[in-house]
C-alpha cells in the first residue's frame, strides 16, 4: 500500500515537472530557509483573514443586491415591516434573515475585515519597532504601507454597502470632508456621488469598488510583498551567530508547511468562533438609510475612527477667539474639517511612509540590516512608535468620548477638553518614558554581561568578607546584549575656516547634526571586550 | 438499597416535578402581570389627595415647598406637572432625589405603588396635568412595531441609541437604557420630559404612537439574532472585542506555535 501511493505520489510529480519543470522552483522553496519567531506570524494573521474575507464575500456577493432602488419590506422581520428601504438594505435583511448561514457568514466577513486591518496594525508595528524597515527593506515597508490603506479603503466601502443609516452617517461625514478640501473639494463630492448627497449610483459604485478594484489591488501588493520577503530573505532577532550576512532557521518544508497550515485553521475558527457567539455590525437596529435621524453611539468601524476622534477634538473656535471657518468672497475655507481630516492624517500617515528614509537620512545609517534590532537598543526609534500610537489612541478613545463618558459616568466635555490637551502633552511624555525605560533596559543588560546573574547565594570568606556570588552569562546571552551597533552622533566642520570665512552649507549641516544628536546623543554603548577583561579581572 | 431508591423515586417524579415547576412559574408571572397592569389604573378618591398631601409634606416639600411651587434654583413647582411626572419620578425611584448632580439618578423605589398613587392625586389636584396613561394605552402587544421603529428613529435614538440602549448627554447627563423601563414609565416620560428630555406631546406623537414605540422596544427582549449584543453601543464595543478577543487569541497562539518548535 505504501510504495503503491509513493509510486503514484511520484508518478503525479514526474507527470507535472516533465511538462511545467517546476521541480526546481518547488526546491528553491522547500529549502528556503526561515527565521522562527511567534513575531513573525503576525503578517500571515492579516493575510489569512484576507482569504476567509474572500471566502465569506463569495457568498455574500450571491445574495447582496447593489440597488438603491426603493422597495417595501416584507419579510420575518416584524419591526421592519411595511418599511420602505432601498434594494441593498433589504437583500442585506434576507442574507440575514432567510438565506441560512447568512448571518453567520455575514459575521465571519465583519470580524475578519476588523481582524485584518488590526493584524496589518500589529505587524506594522513589530516591523517598525525591530527596524525591519531598514535597507533593504524600505520598498517592502511602503508597499504593505500601501496595503494597509487600502485595507481602510476596503473596509470602509463594505461597510458603508448595507445602506443603513450608521454607514450613511458615515458617508455623509466623508462627503463633508471632501467638500473641506478648497477649490476641488465640492467637485470631487459631485464626481463621487454622482451629484448631491447621497444620490442614486453611490452603492453600485462602492460594490465595484469593493469586491473588484480594491480587492484586485491588495491581491496583488500581497504578491509583490511576499516575493519582495523571498528576494530580501526574512530578518532575525539578533543571537549567537546570527549575522547580517546569513540566515538562522528552519527550511520552509515541512516546517512552515505545516506550521502555516494549521495556523491557517486557527485563524479561521477564531473568526468563526467570535462570528458564532457575537453580534457585529445589526443593521436591522439602526435600520435603512435616511438622512434626517443620527443616533447615539454613532461611530465608524475602529480602523477610521481615528479620523472621527479628529474631528471631535477639533473646536470650532480657536480659544474662543479665532473662528475656525473663514469666508471670503463668497467662498468657506472650512480649517475646522481640513485639518482634523484631511491635513493631519496626511502628516500622519506620510510620516509613517516615509519613516524608513527620515530615520536612514538622521542617522546616515546606510549598511544593508538583515538582524532586527531589541526595540531596547534603538530608544528613539521606540519612543518615536509609542509616540504615535498614544496619539492614534487618543484620537480613538476622542472618537469614542461618548461611550466613556457613559460608561464611566464622566462629563463628555471635559472629557473632549482633557483630550485636546492631552493631544499635545502625553505622546511626548510617552516618548520620554518609553526613551527612559529603555535606557534602564540596556543599562541593565550591561550590568549582566559584566558581573553576570545575581545567584543569591552569600559566601564568606576566610578573612571575614561576605560576598554575593555572580554566575557569568554564557556565550549565547552575551552575544544577545552586545551585539548591537554605537552610533555616535554626527561631526560636522567647523562654522568659520582658520581665516574666518563662513563655510558654505554650514546652516544645513548643524541641521543634520542636531537630527543625529536627537537619535545618537544620549546613548548607552554596549560592553566593549576590554571593559568585560577588565570587569572579569575585579571579580577574580 | 437499590429497592429503596427505586420506590423514592418514581419514573414519573421528574415529570412531576418539572410540570410543578412550570405551574409555580406561571402562576407567579400572572401573578406579577395582574399587578402590573392592576397599578395602570387609577381611581382617586378625596382620601387619596389628603394622604398624598401628608406623604408631599413629609418627604417633598423641603426642596419643592409645602405648597408644591417649588423653591428658586433647588426645585421646580409641581403645579399643573400632573399625576403621570409623579407616577414617573418617583415610581422609577428618581425622586425623592438621592443627591444633587447633573440629573436625578434612577433608584430602588422609595413608596409603595398605593403611596404614589396619592402623591400623584395630591399633585393633580394642584392642576391640571397629564394623567397617568390606562393599561390599554401602553400595551406593547396593541402597538406596531414596525412604525415604532420608525417614530424612534426620528425622536429617540439620538439619545437613547438606535434600540434604546442609552448614550451620553452634556456636561455628564445622559438618556438612559430603556429596556428596564416598565411601558407606563416609558410613556409618561414622553408624555412629560422628565430632566433633559424634551417633552412629546399627542400633537408631536399621538398616544397610538407612543405605544408603537413601547412595542419597538419590547421587540428588543428578544435579544439579537447574531449573538451577544456587546452592550448595542456599536462599533466601538466592536472594535474593542476584535483586538481583545478574536487577535487576542490569535497572538496568543501564535506565541503557543513559536514556543513549541524551540
């Protein structure tokens, strides 16, 4: 039985590389070689929740009617009855409610779409914080830069396809920034919407949108992505041996086979899982579109709430002084919409596309990085992320201030005025603690590798002297704690030469240098050999 | 032994048992619908309003005066406020006020359903004033539900949510989840806009309306169809679960895979 399927097995293998020769590409694979760390799993959370939201969107897209045609419901619902709704809220209702499985499909597709941008989210933030964006890696950090926005692009025209009134406040706030922009914004709402808001052709768009265009865009960025991992060969934490000029790790047969697999299953039954026990996104409670009621509780999925919160912390009037809508010539200039929604999110995310390049260019640091760096070893890098995300948490919990204020019994506006304070205040203190937390960890690993573990055993000696006896690190756990790079910051030349001529590009120079000091300036330079000799020497 | 046990229990004890327990839970559920829709209907007599007076002295009028006008920036006057605010404020436990703050805080119920039928017919008499509502006014099963959700949209859900789960106000006030809400508490807070709420008369929502919103919000007993409704305040509980939950326990796995091969 055994050889027979092992014939079989080969014969299949044979019938197939004789004709496409793809032996040699599936040995390229098989043998390359991976890093192993749970870290790295991360990316392959969003990229197996993009497949269970491909899935799940097949069936859904059997059943979704994109119409904003008006029909009357009858249907198992009793508090929709006789209610006039458009096409895509009422074949939302019977996926719901009478196709089986349709809610739970339904379901799987909502939490997988939060699922996905969170898991881009996280991935992001491991690749930023261990520097896996460096060379030669900056092109692959903007294409899954890319990838995430088109998640939100993705995200947002799914949920705004069920035409309730929840998704339709969306849309209506969308449309009210696009109008913000000057000149074009009014134009560029008449071309989206077709006309006035909300129109008639708007769902019909969003669903192309939605299950072509975008979808399409993200298939592809992940295949770019992915082959751009295989020609750079993944990174590793950093360890004995490892260099950055080889690989540690395991051969992608059968260990990530395998591993990849079954994960795979876990995502999936944790998706479905959460999808089976929790209700996600009850249209039939906020009911069909209509643009006069907005509800309480009123928010965009959490990948855009961000943009609400924004908009919440943004005041009307600036210390109650300068108004922040100005009319000229007939026209409103509208810095109230444009700068929460439009202006600071552009700052935001070009910051962090562009991260890649601002960090090599402050730092001159131009050697190809194939080891990752202990968040611990690049302290500003590190505070500069923590920075950003309490920024993005702020602007979230803004965006939820009303659910806080319920729930903890707090005054909503004091609430949006320590908010609007805070802004400003605690990402730098976040990146000031974070900085020094770090700085304790790497004082810390110095104080390891040169008098090693406390082992809290007390010797006395002959003479009287008690001493603690300290187990020196062994070789692996000191490679792990000095192996990292000190950079010194920038030297620059002199402003005047010896016959008192200012030198050309001086300005820009200390420019560059103060960068240079913001990274490198206070740091703390791994043990050296001599100081180890030396530490070795007064213990002995 | 085994004999024993077998004559102590009958093959029929627990259909016995379990078609007692049924019995039992029905007759207390009648029991307590008798009395709910008993308390809808109230008759007043001469002796209601001079107890109701008593009750009104005792335990109102340090805030809103022995005469029930109300005292300057304490209180207001209850004149012409009528018997359904009292059977709202303080059937619901609202009043008498546990403490000042941005508004009354609902609370265990201080009086006896008879005792506040008194104050009510105290206060009723001091002028003309809603009434409060008959059984057959709020009875979820007469309304339609379908226009109540559509009268809600329009009237409530900017504050009290889409299905009536609450939400926040200025300056730490808020509208209040509905679903604990008896009908006749819900229709008399329409009927007379108790702390921030506006006021619904049967102009603005006729009394047929009013009932179809207290069956749009009886419909909600139900509970969701998709599970766990997550409190109903939307994306944002949403967005939580999705981070702590479903990634939760993805990572956590994720670290349980890693930790396995080394």
């Amino acid at each position: 039985m055994g050889t027979r399927l092992n014939r079989a097995a080969a014969g299949t293998a044979n019938y197939v590389d004789e004709r496409t020769s793809i032996g040699g590409f599936v040995k390229f694979f098989a043998r390359k070689l991976f890093p192993d760390h749970w870290s790295f799993m991360l990316g392959e959370i969003a990229l197996y929740s993009f497949i269970i939201l491909l899935l799940s969107g097949v069936f859904l897209t059997a059943f979704f009617v994109p119409s904003m045609t008006i029909v009357t419901y009858d249907g198992p619902l009793e508090t929709m009855q006789g209610v006039e709704m458009s096409e895509a809220f009422a074949s939302t209702l019977h996926m719901s409610f009478e196709v089986p499985g349709g809610l739970l499909m339904r379901q799987i597709h909502h939490w997988a779409a939060l699922l996905f941008t969170a898991a881009i989210v996280t991935h992001m933030a491991r690749v930023f914080f261990t520097g896996a964006f460096r060379k030669p890696r900056e092109l692959n950090w903007l294409v899954g830069f890319t990838l995430m926005i088109l998640s939100l692009a993705a995200g947002f025209s799914g949920y705004s396809l069920p035409d309730d009134v929840l998704s339709g406040n969306g849309l209506r706030i969308i449309e009210g920034v696009t109008r913000s922009i000057p000149i074009l914004g009014e134009y560029i709402s008449f071309w989206i919407f077709g006309g006035e808001f909300p129109g008639e052709i708007l769902i019909p768009r969003l669903f192309t949108m939605h299950i072509l265009l975008v979808p399409g865009l993200i298939l592809a960025l992940i295949a770019l992505h992915l082959f751009l991992v295989f020609l750079h060969k993944h990174t590793q934490y950093p360890g004995g041996g490892r260099t950055h000029k080889n690989v540690v790790g395991l051969p992608l047969f059968p260990v990530y086979t395998a591993k990849a697999g079954g994960f795979f299953f876990v995502v999936f039954g944790v998706v479905a899982l959460v999808a089976a026990l929790f209700t996600i996104n009850p249209v039939w409670n906020y009911g069909p579109y209509d643009p006069s009621p907005v509800s309480a509780g009123t928010q965009p999925d959490w990948y855009i709430l961000f943009i609400d919160g924004a908009l919440r912390l943004m005041p009307g009037w600036l210390f109650d002084v300068i108004p922040m809508e100005w009319e000229f010539w007939g026209y409103t200039l509208s810095w109230n919409l444009l700068i929460p929604a439009v202006i600071l999110p552009g700052l935001f995310f070009g910051f962090l596309a562009l991260y890649p390049w601002i960090e090599a260019w402050a730092t001159g640091d131009r050697g190809e990085k194939h080891v990752l760096d202990r968040p611990r070893n690049a302290p500003v890098r590190t505070g500069l992320g923590v920075a950003l995300i309490t920024f993005y948490v702020i602007l979230v919990m803004e965006g939820s201030n009303d659910i806080i204020a319920n729930l903890f019994h707090l005054s909503l506006n004091d609430l949006t005025y320590f908010f609007r304070i805070g802004i400003f205040v605690i990402p730098v203190l976040a990146f000031w603690i974070t900085r020094r937390i770090a700085f304790g960890l790497q004082r810390k690993d110095r104080e390891l590798v040169l008098h090693g573990n406390e082992t809290g055993r007390i010797v006395r000696h002959e003479h009287g002297e008690y001493i603690e006896v300290h187990e020196p690190l062994d070789e692996q756990e000191r490679w792990l704690r000095v192996g990292y790079e000190d950079i010194a910051p920038l030297e620059i030349e002199p402003e005047f030469n010896d016959r008192g001529v200012r030198r050309k590009g001086y300005r820009w120079d200390r420019f560059k240098q103060r960068l240079s000091r913001f990274y490198f300036e206070q740091r703390i330079s791994p043990v050296t050999p001599e100081e180890l000799e030396e530490a070795q020497h007064a213990h002995h | 032994m085994h004999s024993l046990a077998r004559r102590r229990y009958h093959r029929a004890a627990p259909v016995i048992l379990v078609a007692l327990l049924l019995a039992l839970v029905t007759g207390v559920a009648w029991a307590i619908s008798q009395a709910t829709s008993a308390d809808a209907a109230v008759t007043t007599t001469a002796d209601d309003v001079t107890e109701g007076q008593k009750l009104f002295a005792a335990n109102c009028a340090s805030c809103h005066g022995l005469d029930a006008t109300g005292t300057e920036g304490v209180a207001p006057s209850l004149v012409g406020v009528g018997a359904a605010a009292v059977d709202f404020q303080v059937g619901t436990g609202r009043m008498p006020m546990q403490a000042s703050g941005p508004q009354a805080i609902a609370k265990r119920t201080q009086f006896s359903q008879d005792e506040i039928n008194q104050l009510a017919a105290f206060v009723a008499s001091l002028g003309a004033g809603p009434a409060i509502p008959t059984a057959e006014q709020v009875d979820p099963a007469l309304g339609d539900a379908a226009n109540g959700m559509q009268l809600f949209r329009t009237n409530c859900a900017m504050c009290h949510g889409s299905v009536g789960g609450g939400g926040a106000l200025t300056q730490g006030k808020y509208a209040p989840n509905l679903w604990e809400t008896t009908p006749t508490h819900v229709y008399e807070a329409m009927l007379t806009g108790p702390q921030s709420m506006p006021v619904f008369n049967d102009a603005n929502i006729t009394s047929e309306g009013k009932r179809d919103i207290i069956a749009y919000l009886e419909a909600q007993d139900a509970g969701s169809p998709g599970g766990f409704r997550l409190g109903t305040i939307g994306p944002v509980a949403e967005g939580l679960w999705g981070w702590l939950i479903a990634l939760g326990l993805i990572i956590a796995s994720t670290v349980w895979i890693g930790a396995r091969s080394s």
